[in-house]
C-alpha cells in the first residue's frame, strides 16, 4: 500500500491529492513501490508526440546529445533509458474523470501553457491588501515567461538555479510540472541530463523519520540505483522538482536545521530539502519549486534565482484554444461504453463557436475560465449535457470529483496542529456564503457579505492565521469579481452552479444550525454523559429518602435527549420542506428545465438579450435541491469522506426521509414538462432506486410533450422510471426531438406505458426498427401507439407490420401525416391481417390515392377486429371519397371509414376529430396543401346541406362550415 497522506488509487495509479484539474498525475512516486512496479520491465519506446500549445519547455530544435558527458557509460545510459520510459507511462495515466472523454483519449493534444508573470520579492512579501483588490488579476505590465525562459540569467546575467512558481488552488501548477516531466522524457530539455521529481505531500508523510537523499530517489526510481554516484558530478544538468511545497514545515535556521552536504547522510526529508535550497547539498543543481502563495515565505528569498506566478488562462484566446482541442477530440465521438453519440464534427464545431461567442459577450464566464480548472469543468459539464453519459455519473459527481481534484489531501495549513481540510473550510465558510444567498435569493455579495461569513465566530489567532492562508490561496477559486455592468465592486461566484452546489453541502453536512440547536447539543451532550451516573445515584437515594421530586427529576434527564433529537428532526423536516418548495415553485413553472438552462449558462442564449433598463428576472435556484439530493448519494458520501468532509450514514437517511415525506405530499400535483423533468432529475441524482420507487409509485402519466430531449435526458428518464414496476397509463413523448438511440434508451420506459405518443419527432425509417423491437418484445404492454407527423415513409411501415404481425396489445395506430403515399398503404392493405387486435387506424393526411385508398378500406373490412379507418386529407377525388363511403355504408359489421366531414347528408361523428388535428397541426403542416383540403370538405358540408331538408341537420352542418371556415381564415384563405 502506497505511504501518503491523502493518496488515493484510481485504476491501479496513484493520483495525488489536490493536482490541479489540466493534470492530475503525481509528482512523486509512493515510498516502498518506486518506478520498479508492474510496468519497469516492460520495453516501451517514447514515440508519442507531446503536442504543445503556447510556449514550450524546449528549445526549436531536437537535443544535441542524448546524455551528454554524463551518462557515457551503457550502463548509465540504459538506466537513464529505462527511467524515462517509467516516467513516461506513469505520467500518461488518465485519472476516471478523463476517460469519459474517449477510450484513447490523451491529455498530451490537449496541452495548453497557462501564462507565467515573473515578480519580485517586494511584491510578493508587501501587507496584503484588502479582500477586493487580492481579488484583482496580475498586472499585465509584468513580464510573461515561458518554460524554456525559467532557467536563464536574470537582469543582472546571474545564472538562476532556483525557480518557484507559485498559484493559487486552480491555476494549473501540476500541469506545468507534467508538462516539464514528459518533456524531458521526450527529450525535449537538452539542459537537463537527469530530471527527478518530488512530491512534497509524500515526503511530509515520512515525518522525521531519517533517510539520505540517494535512499529517497532509490526508494522511488529504482533504475537510477546505479547512476546515484553521477550526482554530484551533474551541476546544473540536475533537475529537481519540488511539487507543493505548502506540505512541508521548512526550518533554515541554523539551530533547527543543521548544515549537511553528504547526499548519503541520513536525515529528516525535511531537512534534506532545506539543503538542496541553501545550495549546501548538491550546489550546482538546479532547482524548480511549485506551492501556493501562502508558502512562498518558507523559502528565504535569497535562496530564490527567480519567482513566477501561474496566472492561468489570462488570455481569452488561451481559454479558446483549450475547448477547441477538448471539444474537438475525434475521440468524443464515442462514450465509455462504447456507445455512438449523436454529435456530428459539424455540431461539436457549433458547441466550440457558441461557447466562443459566450466568452467574447459574457464577461463573467470569461473571469471564470481564467482558472484552468473551471475550463475543465466547463468541458466535462458540456460533455455530460450532449453526450452519452457514463453508467453512474452525475451532474454532482462531476462537481464533487472536480473538488476532489483540486482539494483531495490538502490542509489548509500544514503548520497547524489542527491539520484542517482545505475543503471542510471552504464548505464552512463559503457553504455559509452561499447558502445565505440561496435562501435570500441573490448571487451577487459584497466585501461586507463575504468578510462576515469568513470572519464569523473568530476569536483566538489561530483562526484568523487559517483564514489569511484561505485568502491567499483559495478564495479566489471560489469566488470572482463581478465584471457585469454596474455590478462593481461585488463578488460573485466563480460558476453559478457552485453556489447551489456549496449551500447544499454546507445543508447536508449539518452546519447550518441555529442557536437554539447549537446550545441543545451541548446540553444533550453534557445530560447524555452523565446522565447514566445520576440517574443511578438518583435511584439509590429515592428508596432511602421519601423525596417525592427524585423520581421526576430522573425522568427529566431522560427527556432531555429526546426534545433535542426532536429539535434537530424539525430543523431536517425544515430544510426538507425549502428544498421541496423550490423544486415545485409555481415561478419557475414555465421556464425551461434545469439541464437546458445549465447549458444556456455555459454556451449563451442564442437570440437578442434582455435590455439591461428591464427589470431582472428573480434569480432561480433548481440545482439547489438536485445537489441536495446528489450529495447523499452513497458515491458522492466517498468522495466527500475523502475531502474531509464526511456525511454520516444516520444523518443522511433521517434527511432522505425528511425528503421523502415532503415529496410525497407536494410531489403528487401535476407538473408542466419542464418541471416534471427537474423532478426525475432529482431522483436521477439520488442514485436511489428505491427512493425513487417509493416517492414515484403514484405516478401514472409522463408527460414531457416539447422538452428537448438529449442523450442525457433520455437516460435520467429511462434510468429513474426504468426499473419501475407499476405500469404508466400515458407516455407523452411529443415534438421532444427524439432520435432512434433515444428511442433505444428509452424502451424500459416505453415497455411500461400503455399509450405511447411520438408525435412531431422527425423519426424515419430507421427509427422503425426501434419500434418494431419494442412491439415484438414479450413485455410490450402498448395499446395506443401515436407517430403521426413523422417521415416514416413506406419503408418504415414496412418494419412496423412486422412488429404489428407478432403483437398483442395494440389496439391503435395513428400513422397520420406519415409520408406513407400510395406504397405505404398497398403494404398496409397487403398485410393488415397479420394482426388480429388492431381496433383503429388513422393514415389520413398521407398523399395516397383512390386505387390504395380503396384496397385498405377493403382490407379494412376484412379484418376481424377493425373499427375505425381514418382516410381524409388524402389525394382523393369525387369518385373516390363516394366509393369509400360505399364501402363503409355497404359493409355489415366492418370498420368504418372516415374520409369527410359528412356523411351523405348529415355531419359525421367524426368531424371534431378531423378539425382538432387541423386545428393542432396548422403551424406544422402545408399550408396551401391544408387550405385545398378544407376547401374540398366544405364544398362536401355546401352539397350536403343542399341535398337535405332536415333543419337539424342544416343547422349541424352551418356550424361545422363556420369552424372551417374560420380555420380557412387562419390559413389566409377565403373564409367567406
């Protein structure tokens, strides 16, 4: 087992806690297992181009050597070899979250330098300012750096042995150190011969346990036993990099650490790093350090050739560049299952162009990206929106593994016996932020909002020691200065979905309690350690003394425990009833589903903007209560663990019942689609089947008719309802833009529903066979299947009659406005008989004429369980609709055939039918094509009224001509 606090093995590789979001690959290698493991004896030869973008650690042209003077010996040389070829692969792992990326997908072409600003001591050691001018970006008056630049002479022509690159939590340092190592393993830094990297996180976890410098790099990378004589005789052509040196308590006073020279004495690793700085062991080597700006004092500065700040993506053009090669990958094209994604090349160019243009004319998003992390998130968060998504991920799962990367293992500060997690303080501090601004309806904070959430409660000088260290270097991962107009001098979050994400984890890790709770627990806590104690002391003293208040006395301690524990159970009963509140508000009931409007967060509204004189809609919070529900899930209950910020499994099921009690009240009224979908994705980010069973078994009709529905959407659905067991009377799935994998991901969905609507979803042929598959299946349970106004063609029917000849439960069969033609119905009339149930069948609006007209209602009265054949606004003439209506009229027993509004003199039945799916299609349809249709049928209603003398029937007939004619006059017919 790998030593190391925090560490963590993701696939057999150890990840190292807190790497920033562009890399997550360790720096140093685990104690006892070295470069020596499964992969040392494997002969992998460093082919790979490491594509670079924007600066490059190497110089135009290839190395002039190989090893130089150094390693002239074969045996060296080999060891060197076989080092470079370990680190390679070990720095080429992807970590989970990248894999949903592509199988082979590679962070390599996807590489892009976050700029470097050199400073100067003054700079960095002057009083900090006030909290919104640390907020400000680098002067963009200092100079830029590349990598290949860190190591040359400084303004006076010193030569510079010791580089420290310093960033905030996000900036992108590890990505720099990864970068730097395969590039030397690429060959690419010919003034280094030999590169060994550290990790400080792994060295502080030895303590002071001693060990020598050459013990150290042994113990890691084995194959450099051999070459560990070579050191000293390196100078500068030996590289070594210190990653995050905020783990490690350096003492360069003489009394606390002693001078050492011998890179063979034992001594604390501590103390060994401390020597390498003061350029008393090893002189001559080079140096690269990276930490967080509230360590960059633990190096004296005299000891320091160069200092240099990781500035991120502060060039727009950086941000774009990166989601263009993230985006773009070919490799995108393919989930993790394997699973084709509906996104052409041509689509994902159009997602990389919008979320340009968002940059360009949202500013805000623009700030947020200056943290290379939040591009990665911004590519993973439109990764899950538009393609197939991974069997268990979820929107809180990419939140959660996004902390995780950037926090996993990090104190916040290693000097303090409190050994506090970076993230339980910032779930502290900034959950309280941010929750008072969910609950108060706001995103935008002053300096006055933030200080007094940060400054709460702060009394001894240790706290406002760990709240300087927050300040410096994680505040501003969290929060960013509004850049919006009018809006300066206040903070936003850095993401908006961050805010609703914290203030659920600061509800569902119990730290929001008022005063009334937090004096109850004390008191709970003080009766329940001594309650046991008294009470026995009490109940010996009641039976030698006649004192009658004893016995109420000991009862009284019992009762303590329980007001409490009812105290807390109403403030979860509380906290459950806001969350649900905000799921069902009647507000938000109309406005677009909380995927959709992450999306137009991330990519921009398309279309013209709100004046900025209007008055501001109210701010929605939707996620709020996804991320509740997210957060107990058992997977993301793990990674928070890991965070230092554990969820206990008592808590999260009396708030899981809290929940489940308040949705079975408010979760029962019928919900818009929008909102319905909000619901399932709720339950979808439980990842509880059997919650969702329970607090969903009233559901019986799914009614999403007009919401887009996305690879994603279709797998929340089919993964909340698919496993359901009581059957669902409707599945309204109209105008959603449903495509046959969608179709596909669906069918647990679809093998519930009795009536299935597919209305307006540009389905074709090859959807067919999708729906073929689900008539045919041995639990299909549909008898009401709709596809009206979809381009089947004939060739689609001619797949359905195959589903149809092996089903039986369908009862109707809507094919209206199906593109069947002549073909479509001939194959209709041809094969009708193979099914036995069919009850109704509508293929009016088709193109077809008389000849197949007239062959399916023959067929139609034939069948022996046929009722009703819808024909009208078809491609039928005077003597055809006549000799249908013979047909229908002649048969005995057989099914009815409706081609007009009438029905020789009088009104058909029907005729409301007819005009509602006009009436509904009107926007859809041909519109010219429509109008000669409705002029024919009211020439029909004309004759008919003419040929009769019945004034009911004249009467019936006069309002149906006026409903025609006033959909005549929607048309811009004549209406008169």
């Amino acid at each position: 087992m790998p030593r190391g606090r925090g560490n963590r093995i993701e696939g057999g590789v150890l990840s190292p806690p807190g790497s920033d979001l562009l890399s997550y690959h360790v720096v140093g290698l685990p104690l006892a297992q070295g470069l020596s493991g499964p992969w040392s004896g494997k002969n992998t030869p460093v082919s790979r181009a490491f594509i670079r973008h924007h600066g490059s650690s190497a110089g135009s042209g290839p190395p002039s050597r190989r090893h130089g003077q150094l390693f002239q010996d074969i045996s060296a040389s080999e060891a060197v070899q076989h080092y470079r070829r370990n680190l390679t692969e070990w720095f080429s792992r992807l970590p989970r979250e990248e894999r949903q990326f592509g199988p082979t997908f590679a962070l390599d072409t996807v590489h892009v330098d976050p700029v470097i600003r050199e400073s100067s001591p003054d700079e960095l050691f002057r009083p900090t300012a006030e909290l919104a001018l640390e907020h400000q970006p680098p002067l963009a008056g200092l100079p830029t750096l590349a990598l290949s630049q860190l190591f040359d002479p400084d303004a006076c022509g010193r030569q510079v042995q010791t580089v420290v690159l310093y960033g905030t939590v996000g900036t992108g340092k590890s990505t720099l150190v990864r970068k730097m190592v395969l590039d030397w393993c690429y060959g690419q830094l010919p003034a280094f011969e030999l590169l060994i990297p550290f990790s400080c996180e792994d060295l502080s976890s030895l303590g002071p346990a001693p060990a020598s410098l050459c013990q150290l790099v042994a113990q890691r990378y084995t194959p450099l036993k051999e070459i560990l004589p070579l050191l000293a005789a390196a100078g500068s052509r030996l590289l070594f990099v210190l990653h995050g040196l905020e783990h490690l308590n350096l003492d360069f006073r003489l009394a606390g650490t002693g001078l050492c020279s011998d890179p063979e004495e034992p001594e604390a690793p501590a103390a060994i790093i401390v020597n390498l700085l003061r350029k008393y062991m090893l002189p001559e080597a080079s140096i690269l350090v990276t930490t967080r700006p509230s360590a960059i004092g633990r190096i004296p500065s005299k000891y320091v050739g160069r200092y240099g700040q990781i500035c991120g993506f502060s060039d727009t053009n950086l941000q774009k560049l990166y989601f263009q090669l993230r985006l773009n990958q070919p490799d995108c094209e393919y989930g993790a299952g394997g699973a084709g994604i509906s996104a052409t090349p041509a689509q994902r160019d159009n997602l990389v162009q919008m979320l340009s243009r968002n940059l360009e004319g949202h500013h805000q998003i623009a700030a947020a990206c200056f943290l290379p992390s939040y591009c990665w998130l911004v590519c993973a968060t439109l990764h899950f929106l538009h393609a197939p998504t991974p069997a268990g991920q979820t929107l809180t799962s990419i939140y959660t593994s996004f902390l995780r990367l950037n926090f996993s293992g990090e104190m916040l500060d290693s000097t303090d016996p409190s050994k506090l997690s970076l993230m339980a303080y910032a779930a502290r501090t900034m959950g309280k932020l941010a929750y008072e601004g969910v609950s108060s309806r706001k995103t935008y904070f002053s300096e006055e909002d933030v200080r007094g959430c940060l400054e709460a409660g702060m009394k001894t000088e240790e706290e406002f020691q760990l709240l300087h260290v927050f300040r410096r270097d994680a505040l501003r991962f969290f929060l960013a200065p509004c850049v919006e107009p009018g809006r300066q001098g206040t903070f936003v979050f850095t993401v908006p979905a961050m805010q609703e994400y914290l203030a659920a984890l600061y509800i569902v890790l119990g730290l929001r309690k008022t005063t009334l709770q937090r004096v109850g627990k004390e008191v709970a806590e003080l009766v329940g350690r001594v309650g046991e104690d008294v009470s026995l002391v009490l109940g010996i003293v009641a039976k030698l003394l006649p004192l009658r208040a004893l016995p109420l006395l000991f009862n009284l301690l019992k009762v303590v425990p329980r007001v409490f524990g009812r105290v807390v159970g109403k403030s979860r009963e509380a906290v459950a009833q806001a969350m649900v509140l905000e799921m069902f508000r009647e507000e938000d009931y109309y406005n677009d589903d909380v995927l959709d409007q992450m999306g137009a967060s991330i990519l921009g509204v398309e279309g013209p903007r709100r004046h900025p004189d209007e008055p501001p809609d109210d701010e929605v919070f939707e996620l709020f209560p996804m991320f509740m529900g997210g957060l107990l899930s058992a997977h993301n209950r793990a990674v928070l663990a890991q965070l230092g910020c554990p969820i206990k499994n008592l808590d999260a099921l009396e708030n899981a019942q809290a929940i489940k009690k308040k949705l079975g009240k408010l979760g029962r009224q019928v919900l818009p689609p929008s909102e319905l979908l909000d619901h399932l994705f709720f339950h979808y980010e439980f990842q509880n089947q059997r919650f969702s069973a329970e607090v969903l078994s009233s559901l019986r009709q799914l009614n999403l008719a007009g919401v887009r529905m996305t690879p994603l959407k279709c797998t929340v659905v089919a993964a909340v309802l698919g496993s359901g067991r009581h059957a669902l009377d409707e599945v309204n799935l109209a105008s959603c833009q449903l495509d046959p994998a969608g179709l596909r991901t669906l069918r647990p969905v679809f093998l519930r529903a009795r009536k299935l609507g597919l209305q307006l979803n540009s389905l074709g042929p090859e959807a067919c066979s999708d729906l073929r598959d689900l008539l045919l299946h041995d639990q299909c349970q549909i008898t009401t299947l709709r596809l009206s106004n979809n381009p089947l063609t004939a060739a689609g029917v001619a797949l359905l009659l195959e589903g149809l000849a092996g089903n039986t439960s369908l009862t109707h069969l809507s094919l209206l406005h199906t593109g069947l033609g002549d073909e479509g119905l001939e194959l209709l009339a041809t094969q009708l008989d193979r099914n036995q149930q069919l009850q109704e069948l509508n293929v009016a609006y088709n193109g077809a004429g008389d000849t197949a007209a007239l062959a399916l209602a023959q067929a139609a009265q034939d069948h022996p369980s046929l009722e009703l054949l819808h024909l009208y606004f078809n491609e039928l003439s005077s003597e055809g609709r006549q000799a249908l209506r013979d047909v229908g009229s002649t048969a005995k027993g057989g099914a009815r055939v409706v081609v007009s509004l009438t029905e020789g003199t009088a009104v058909s039945e029907y005729w409301s039918v007819i005009l509602s799916e006009v009436q509904r299609n009107l926007n859809s349809w041909d519109r010219s094509r429509v109008r000669r249709h409705l002029e024919l049928l009211l020439r029909d209603l004309e004759d008919s009224r003419g040929d009769t003398l019945n004034p009911w029937r004249k009467a019936q007939l006069l309002r149906v001509e006026g409903e025609v004619r006033a959909l005549l006059e929607q048309l811009g017919g004549p209406g008169s």
